[in-house]
C-alpha cells in the first residue's frame, strides 16, 4: 500500500504544470487601441458632417431629435477615440498622452451637453446647441495640440502627421477665437467641423499606419 502511495504521489508531481496564459503583446494591444481609434473616428465624422448640415433645418421638433441623438453618439464615440490614442502613446509619452485622453473626453463631454440643448425642452434649441459647440470646438482645439506635444514626445510618429495634427489644432482655435475660415462651404454649416475633420483624417491615416505595422510584427 506504501509503494502504491508513493507511485501515485510521484505520478502527481511529475504531472508537467500548464503553462500560464501569455499576455498580450504590446504590438497586439497597440493594434487593438488604434483599430478601435480609427474606427471611432470613422464613424464619429461619418454621423458627425450630415447632423451639422441638418442643423439649419433643426427647428422641426423630429429634425432636432436626430441631430441631438446623432450628436450624443458622436460624443460617446469621441471618448473611445481619446481612449485608444491614450493606449497607443501611453507608454513613451504617458503624461502628454493621459492630457490628450482627458482633452479628449472634455471635448465629448461639451458636446453631449450641446446635444442636449436640442433634446431638452427649453434648451434653446439650434441656438443653444451652437453657443455650446463653439466652446466644445475651442476644447477640441486645444487637445489636437496635446496630442502633437503626445506624438512629438513619442519619437515614432512621422514629421508630418505631427505638423498637419499642430494645423489642425492651431485651425481649430483661431477659427473658433477669431471666425470661420474662409472655405468653401461644401457642406451647409460644417465650416467650424472642418479643422477638427482635418486632424481627425490626419490621426487616422497615422493609426491606419500603426495596425500595419502592428499586424505585420504580429504575424512574423
């Protein structure tokens, strides 16, 4: 009975141990918090240039609901945009990359509150909604500047996509300081949408470029 005990014992702890669960890479995490990035930004101006053009019709009761409701999606898509930037940058700019995040989040924070105004009886409306989006727009300005000191700071990110985010962050805030821009007004109403569009096209030709990258050190 002793010997059998002991065989046993021995079959046990030679048993090999399975092996822990790997974590993910930071390739595979990086390429995860961009594609959600990207995607975000993808859909936020998708939504985001058709409810500014509908503003100016916004004052039926049903036009004012979907731009509201349409704007609320875009602010909720906006912080998964600010958190998958802040994923990408964290780890070689954290300071720069948690003030963009917060920026970010200021900025979708403003714009629920925008969106609320044409949602919320009283809330004065188109009118509301534009005194409210002036000031979310100032925000976004101001952390498409962040960013550019977060992706500076990083060391990885092409000179160009740094300089067209700083454009796009400087245009933001002269133009919503000093007045729209002189563009041509393809789309009713989206003059003050555009600098943002910019650094918005800008940071997702730049995180297109890091799932690339990412998925290419993935598969090798």
């Amino acid at each position: 009975m002793t010997t059998t005990s002991r065989s046993r014992s021995a079959g046990t702890l030679s048993r090999p141990a399975r092996p822990a669960r790997a974590a993910a890479r930071p390739e595979t995490t990086s390429r995860r918090a961009a594609l959600v990035a990207a995607t975000s930004l993808v859909a936020a101006t998708v939504l985001s240039v058709p409810a500014t053009a509908l503003l100016d019709t916004a004052d039926a009761t049903a036009t004012r609901v979907v731009v509201g409701v349409g704007f609320l999606v875009v602010a909720a898509l906006e912080v998964l945009v600010g958190w998958g930037l802040y994923r990408v940058l964290h780890e070689r700019a954290h300071s720069c990359a948690y003030a963009a995040l917060v920026s970010r989040a200021g900025y979708a924070v403003l714009l629920a509150a925008a969106a609320g105004r044409l949602l919320w009886p009283g809330g004065d409306g188109v009118a509301g909604f534009r005194a409210d989006w002036s000031l979310a727009l100032l925000v976004l300005g101001v952390h498409l500047l962040v960013t550019t000191v977060a992706l500076w700071h990083s060391h990885e990110v092409p000179g160009a996509v740094v300089a067209g985010t700083a454009v796009a962050g400087v245009a933001a805030l002269l133009g919503d300081v000093v007045g729209p821009w002189p563009l041509p007004d393809v789309v009713p109403g989206a003059g003050p949408l555009l600098p943002g569009v910019f650094g918005g096209l800008v940071l997702l030709a730049w995180l297109s470029a890091v799932c690339g990258r990412a998925g290419e050190r993935d598969a090798g």
